[in-house]
C-alpha cells in the first residue's frame, strides 16, 4: 500500500477541501484541518516499526527520468523524525490556531495556507530525490509567504512577507545550482547514489563549489549569519504561524538539509571552518541582540537565531557525538520553543500587546499561562530536569572536545560558554519582566487566561520538556538513535542520556553560564535603561537599500525599453525575434535542398486575398476600425491556408483566436482615439518600413524552409504512435494531452495566470473612454435575440467538438473558444450585468477548477507507478449505443476546456466592464443623443 503517498497527500488534499469551505462553522474547519496531521500521525505510527528496525521505506514513480526527476520519496528516521515534528506541532498549532484568531480572520484562507505549507514540509522531508527535494523546498517558501503575509492590511507583514521570500526563494535558487552539480558529479539526483559517492563529490574539484552553493540554501532557510535578519521580520505573522514556521519547521528546513547531505559534505577542513564559523557567529549575534528585544516575539526570534547557530555549528564540528547533539537540540529546541511562541501569542491574545515594557506581574492575573511559559524558558535557558540542559550539556561537551590546541578551539570553547551566558540573560529577561516586577502598564485588555484548550497545545509541549529532562532514556532515546543511526551508519557513537554524569567540566561550563547569565542581566539592568534601547536592524536597512536600488534600476531599464509605447515594445521584440533567426546563418547553416509542389488555383486565390487584406491594414493603420476589420481578414486568410495545407485543428484554432481577438480589440477602441496620430519624421518611416521588410522576409524564408523540409521528421514517428499509444487517431490533439502534455499543462497555468493578472489591473481600473454616450445603452432587441438563440447551439457544437478531439479535429482548446464566441456576443449586444445576472459564470473559479482536474489527471497515474500524465484507455459497451473508446487524457482535456473558456471570458469580460473616470471627462465630450440611432446607437 503507496503509505509514503498517502502521508504526503493528506495535508495537500485537506487544504484544497477547506480552502473551498464556505459558510461551515469555524469549528468544524479547524477539526478538517486537523484531520490531515492526525491521520498523518496514524500513518507514520503504522511505518515506525520498520524504521525502528533500521529499514528505509520507499516510495518510487518515474516522473521526469530523462533529466533524473523521479517522485521518490524516502523515511529514514531523519526522515521519520522531521515528519513527527512537522504533523505533531502541526495538529497542536491548528488547534492553538483555532481559538487565537479573531472573528475577522478568514480561518478557511489560514488553514489551507498551514496545510499547503505543511504538505511542502513534508515533501522535502520525504524527498528521495534531489530535485524533488528542491521543489518542495521552494513550495515552503512560498507558502510560508503566504502565511506570513495572511494579515496583508499590515504593512510590517507585507514587508516581513517579501523579505522572508526574497531571502530564502533566493537561496532556493542557489540551491539548485548546487543540486544540479552534485547530479553531474554524481550521475544522479536519488539520494542513494549520492550517499553512496560521498567520497567521489568530496574528491572532485567542483566539491569547493558544490558546498558553497548548498550552504548559501541552509544558511538562508535557517536564517543564519549574515542573512539572519529576515527572521525577526517574519514576527509579523499570526502567532500560529511563528510557532509552527519559526519553531519546528521552516527555521529546520535549513539544518534539516544540513543533515541529510552530512555524509556526503562533511569531513574535510573547509566543511569544518565554513560551516562552524558561520554558526558560532549566528549563535553570539542571535543571543546577544535577543537581550534587548522589547517585543517578545522579537526575543523569541532572536533566541531561534541563535540555537539554530548552535545546531549549525555542531553539525559543522562532524564528529559522530555532535551529530547526535545536534538532532537532539533540533528535537528540544522544536518543544520548547513552540510552547514559547504559543504562551506569548496568549499574553498579546489577552492583553493586547507583547511589549515586555508595558507587560509585568501577569503571574497574578495569568497564573497558569504564568507558569507555562516559566517553565518553558527555563528549558531555553538550559536549567537542569528540563530538556534543553542535556542537549546544551552535549554541546558543551562537543565544544570542549574540539581537536588541537588552536584558535579556532578556544574560539568555539568562547563562543559557547558566551552562548550560555547570554542564553540565560535573556530567558530571564523574558520571565522576570513578563510575569514579575511591577505593572502590567496601559493594557487595551484586562489580562485573564484563554480559553481551557487554547493552554492544551502548550501544556502538552510542557509535559514533553519535562517529561525528556527527567527521563531521557525512556522518552526520546529511541527517536534520537533511530535520526542519529540513519546519519552516521556504521559510524553511531555508544552514549548515555542520563540527567547526572557527575561533576564533569560540561556541567562546570553549564552552571557557570548560569550564574554568569543572571549577572550580565541584572548587571545590565543596573548599567543601562534596557527599555529605553532600541536597536534597528543593520541587515534590514541594508536590504531596503538593495531592494530599492533594484526597483530604481528596473525602472530605468523599464522607461528605456516600454515607456508605454506599443511601437517601442514591438520595435525590440522584432528586432530580438530577427537577431535570433539570423543566428544560425551566420554559422553557415546548410538548409537542406527545397521538396517544392505546383499550388494550385485555390491556394492562389487564398495568396492573393493574404496580400491584398495585409496591404490594406498598411494603408488603413490610422482608421483603426477598419483596420483591425481588414486585419481580421489577414486571420481569416491564414486559417484558410491551414485549410488548404490540410491543417484542420490549426485554421479551427486559428479562426476561433481571430474571432475572440477581434472582440477584444472592439471593446479595447473604446478607450483609443478613433485614428492614430500622424507620423511626422521620415527617418522614423524608413527605419520602421526596413526593420518590416527584414523581418517579414524572415518570417517567409523560415515558413517556406519548414513546409518545403524533408517528410522524414519526428512527424512519422509521432503519427506511428498516435492510436497504439495515447488511443487517438487526431495526432495533433495527441501531442497536446499526452506526447507533450507537460508542456500543455505550463501553457494553460501562465494563460490562466494571465487572465488573473488582466482581472486584477482591470477590474478596479478607471479608464478615460474617447467619448461618453449620455443616457441608458441602446437596446438591441434583435442581435439580443439572435445571440441567445446562438449559445445552446454553439454549447452543442462546443461539446460535439470536445468529445470527438481525440480522434477527430476539435479538443478542448478549441471546444473552449468555441463557447465562449457566442456568450462574448452577449457582452457586447446586452452588456455585462444582463449576462451575469442570467448565466452567473464564476469565471476565477472555472480556471481553478480546470488547473486542479488537469493536474490531478496527470498526477493520477503516478499513483499506480507510472510517468505524470501517462494516458489509459477503457471501451465500455453502452446500452444503445454499443462500445465506445475512451482515453484518460479526455479528463486533461476538460482542465484544458474549463481554463481556455475561463481565460478568455475573465479577461474579455473585464474588458467590457471597465469603469470610466468619475473625477475626468471623456476626451471628446458627450454624444448628443438625438444623433444616435434608436435601432442601431450609431451616429446619424
């Protein structure tokens, strides 16, 4: 049984379902949401004896082989281990989630961006492929994008937002520079052949590279020196959000990676240093400038910046008892500070502010969150019986055992016993200034406890700090050794997790930490007004003016290359499109010896009307009605010429785009001078008649090279596999929904993007119209009725052709245009709001709808081991009408349907329903309307 897939698809189907919840109660959203990680958790408990044991359980679908791209998942018990974390902190967050956001809040909108981005988590955690593990690692960006976001009416979300996905997308990017050289060191991209070659990528001489592309990934995901600032920023999200993202998942993506390319990149010295550098200085920069937070998040924040520079930095030492180290403050860190970020999102939840200036003595009137929290710092700080003391006593341990006697020994001996300090400093600002001392000061709430199961999530997280500070051996000794054992192999250490191992220089290193941590706090509050410090992020302001350089220089390069000039846009585009066909012949392209054929009369007869209908649209460009009537006829002649080159899907395709394009430009001279302006400078006539002059010769040189080629192309080959293969005799449509239906799949997501972005500009848009027609629109009783009688009619037509595009010309691209003529018609006879009042089409919807049923066709058989969008066939025998042929790539070609008709009305609606200017008149006043025409609305 696919468990692997099943474990990867729950949170991903479970957003889809709840993102399409409308009206349902609050309630029953945040149990659907929890369903996926509970269910998630069942799935991974029924898989744990087998990691238990050792074993590696699979999961392998061929997707792209011929670049290396296999949906492979892997459960190891790194794996294993990440995934509890991801679907146990995941479940207590949605149900923390539940009851900390306000009745404004979208819960639907927030449960599905938590649950996409849980999917993404899991993706990368389970990826057994490189690749794969690449594309699920940028989905987390995105997704946490959205999450951080989700309050977008604030602009510090807004900025934490962008900075978040600039820095990590960016680092993503790097990543897979350096994914992509491991596989052509390696020869491939399964994380088994590369562990297998660890010595072969260590020796190669692009290993220098390939680590410094893949650290710049960790470094960004986990918010290491020097692009650690992007973290504090990202506080601007919902509290759920910075407890699950900030804690346990997305802050680990990074040293999660570190992990699991551990063998293959560690051991040698500039692993060490690199590595272990940039670590120690996230761990004392963090620490440190988590004292002076004001905000408790701030603390937080800061805090996670530093322990993942501990994380880092044991990982860097890559000796065996740091590894286990390691993991295990990946696991302490992960409980403690998600109930952290919970017990604070509680105190701003009940007191309306996280301000530690305006917060104190809450242990009277929040004694149980009190409590909570206390205890969790406590853990932060490392205060023996609680979980953090024995991760950070194995840190020390590992610090002290650092080889040598040199300076970056006592570097690292320095750094962490400063950690140590500063680590206490800070947790006891948190609970002193918090929950003792005097106030609280100028509350907008009466403080008061939550809600009896918003405290469940954190008590449960406060059970587990001591329950594993008190009994490691019996709680998290099988977890850490089945995470640690699938890193090291052969190589695990024998250790013991036990809360006493005598009075060793680790524990002296601890307890000195801790006294020298009260000091510097208490020696600080003496010295210095901590509350009136305010520190600015340098890392912040430096990204600002980079970004800021960035929007100035493509500004520049915008106004330089489209100022707003169509002329000017299609002035570079065919100069690029010309320097690109003239490429080839200046390598001596030899072009084989033309295959030419009489034409005869007909195809004359369609060249003649090609000509005169292109040489009219010249000499009519400044009456742009007829023109763009006459230009019509140019579209028209081209679909005849498919015609007569029996090329039926292309002129069908050709003629329903010239039909929807026409309308588009009908509506768009609304908004345009009726004639276009003179041209006044001849130097600008003849440069424009050469550039048309070479690059209409270019064109017809390059079409008359493909039609006169040799016949034996890929063309044979592609018609040979046509009804054997994909079960349909209409090649065209074949290669559409199956042969290249991947590239199918692309070109409907950016045309549907496209009628987004056009429904986003327009629909709040205030255009100027050349003229304002005073009154009520005409009436148009007769086109109003002839285009109603129209649409059943071409809905049938448009559904005759959409069944018979497999084997006959049609499909659903075709299909989609074809349906949306006639309603277009309607648009523009009896307006938008008569249309939409009738048919009620929610355009946006159709094309999600269409995305998700083309995706989920083409993920469908990868379920049952084969390639994405691999097509089947059944032949069902129906009464009356016999056995019929049916290929699984019609269900694609319904996405492909809903999408184009989708598309095409959203941005043609749109396009119709512009609003004028309420502040500016028209450019040329209003129309008298005893001048119009009461059949017609023309002017007399």
């Amino acid at each position: 049984m696919p468990f692997l897939e099943i474990l990867l698809a729950l949170p991903f189907a479970t957003a889809l379902v709840v993102a399409l919840l409308r009206g349902v109660p609050r309630g029953v959203t945040a149990w659907l949401a929890a369903a996926a990680p509970l269910l998630g958790l069942l799935v991974l408990a029924w898989l744990t004896p087998a990691v238990m044991a050792g074993h590696v359980v699979h999961g392998d679908h061929a997707w792209m082989p011929q670049i290396g791209l296999s949906f492979a998942l892997r459960l190891d018990g790194l794996a294993w281990m990440f995934a509890g974390l991801v679907l146990a902190i995941g479940a207590l967050v949605v149900m923390y989630a539940h009851y900390y956001l306000s009745r404004t809040d979208s819960a639907p909108r927030f449960f599905a961006y938590l649950l996409l981005f849980m999917g993404a988590m899991l993706g990368m955690v389970l990826a057994g492929n490189l690749l794969l593990l690449v594309v699920f690692w940028e989905l987390t960006s995105i997704s946490s994008f959205l999450l951080i976001g989700f309050w977008s009416h604030r602009k510090d979300a807004r900025e934490g937002a962008r900075m978040a996905l600039v820095i990590t997308g960016g680092g993503g990017l790097v990543l897979l520079a350096g994914v992509l050289l491991i596989g052509r060191i390696v020869g491939s991209y399964e994380l088994d052949a590369v562990f297998a070659a660890g010595d072969v990528i260590r020796a190669s001489n692009w290993y220098p590279v390939v680590l410094g592309l893949v650290l710049a990934g960790v470094f960004t995901k986990s918010a290491q020196f020097p692009f650690h600032f992007w973290l504090p920023h990202a506080m601007a999200a919902p509290t759920p959000v910075s407890a699950y993202l900030h804690s346990a998942t997305m802050v680990k993506a990074g040293v999660f990676l570190l992990a699991r390319l551990h063998p293959v990149l560690s051991g040698t010295d500039l692993f060490f240093y690199v590595v272990c550098t940039i670590g120690a200085l996230t761990l004392l920069i963090g620490a440190w400038n988590a004292i002076f937070q004001h905000d408790l998040k701030g603390l937080l924040a800061y805090s996670t910046i530093s322990h993942l520079g501990l994380i880092t930095l044991l990982f860097g030492l890559s000796k065996p008892m740091a590894v286990v180290a390691g993991v295990f403050h990946i696991l302490n860190h992960a409980t403690f500070k998600a109930s952290l970020f919970m017990a604070a999102g509680i105190i701003d939840h009940e007191t309306g502010t996280r301000d530690m200036r305006r917060l104190g003595n809450l242990r009277h009137s929040m004694p149980f969150t009190s409590a909570l929290a206390i205890i969790a710092s406590l853990a932060m700080a490392g205060i023996p019986l609680l979980n953090g003391f024995l991760s950070k006593e194995m840190f020390f341990a590992e610090a002290l055992d650092v080889g040598g006697g040199g300076v970056m020994r006592i570097a690292i001996i320095t750094a962490a016993f400063l950690a140590g300090v500063f680590g206490v400093a800070y947790s006891l600002r948190f609970v002193l200034e918090t929950f003792f001392g005097k106030g609280p000061r100028a509350l907008e709430h009466e403080p008061h406890e939550p809600p009896r199961w918003m405290k469940i999530p954190v008590e449960v997280l406060v059970v587990v700090c001591l329950a594993v500070g008190i009994l490691p051996a019996l709680t998290v000794a099988p977890v850490l050794n089945a995470a640690a054992r699938s890193m090291l192999g052969d190589a695990m250490p024998s250790y013991s997790l036990a809360v006493w191992h005598g009075l060793t220089l680790p524990l002296l290193m601890s307890l000195g930490g801790l006294v020298g941590g009260i000091a510097l706090y208490f020696g600080l509050r003496k010295l210095l007004n901590l509350h009136a410090i305010m520190r600015e992020s340098l890392g912040r302001r430096l990204f600002q003016i980079n970004l800021e350089a960035m929007f100035r220089l493509a500004r520049r390069f915008t106004d330089a290359l489209a100022n707003g000039s169509l002329q000017r846009s299609l002035l570079w585009l065919v100069l690029a499109a010309a320097a690109a066909v003239a490429v080839p012949f200046l390598h001596d392209l030899q072009l084989p010896a033309p295959r030419l054929q009489a034409m005869p009369a007909l195809g004359w007869l369609v060249w003649l009307g090609l000509m005169a209908a292109t040489v009219c649209t010249v000499a009519l460009y400044r009456q742009r009605l007829l023109a763009i009537i006459v230009m019509s006829v140019v579209g028209l002649m081209v679909s005849l010429a498919f015609a007569f080159l029996s090329a039926p899907d292309l002129a069908l395709t050709q003629l329903l785009v010239e039909m929807v394009t026409l309308a588009l430009m009908l509506l768009a001279l609304n908004y345009l001078p009726s004639a276009s302006p003179l041209e006044h400078s001849k130097l600008r006539k003849l440069r424009d008649a050469a550039i048309a002059i070479v690059a209409g010769t270019g064109v017809g040189a390059l079409a008359f090279a493909v039609m006169t080629r040799p016949v034996d192309t890929i063309a044979g080959e592609l018609l040979t596999r046509s009804l054997p293969e994909a079960y349909g005799s209409n090649v065209v449509n074949v290669i559409l929904v199956d042969f290249r239906g991947f590239d199918t799949m692309g070109e409907i997501t950016v045309f549907g993007i496209a009628a987004l972005v056009v429904h986003a500009l327009l629909r709040r848009a205030r255009m100027l119209p050349e003229k304002h027609m005073a009154g009520g629109p005409v009436q148009l009783p007769v086109p109003a009725d002839l285009t109603q009688i129209l649409f059943p009619l071409a809905l049938t037509v448009s559904i005759y052709l959409f069944l018979r595009g497999h084997n006959a010309p049609g499909g659903g691209f075709i299909a989609g245009l074809v349906l949306a003529v006639p309603l277009l018609m309607q648009y523009v006879v009896q307006g938008a709001a008569s249309v939409e009042s009738r048919f009620g089409f929610n355009y946006v919807a159709c094309i999600g709808i269409g995305l998700v049923i083309a995706a989920f066709t083409g993920v469908a058989p990868m379920l049952f081991g084969f390639p994405f969008l691999t097509s089947g066939h059944v032949e069902p025998v129906l009464p009356w009408i016999g056995e019929i042929g049916l290929a699984s790539a019609i269900g694609f070609d319904i996405g492909v349907y809903l999408v184009v008709f989708g598309g095409a009305m959203l941005i043609l609606s749109m396009m119709g329903t512009v609003k004028p200017s309420p502040k500016l008149p028209s450019r040329r006043g209003v129309i008298d309307p005893a001048r119009r025409s009461t059949r017609t609305g023309e002017l007399h």
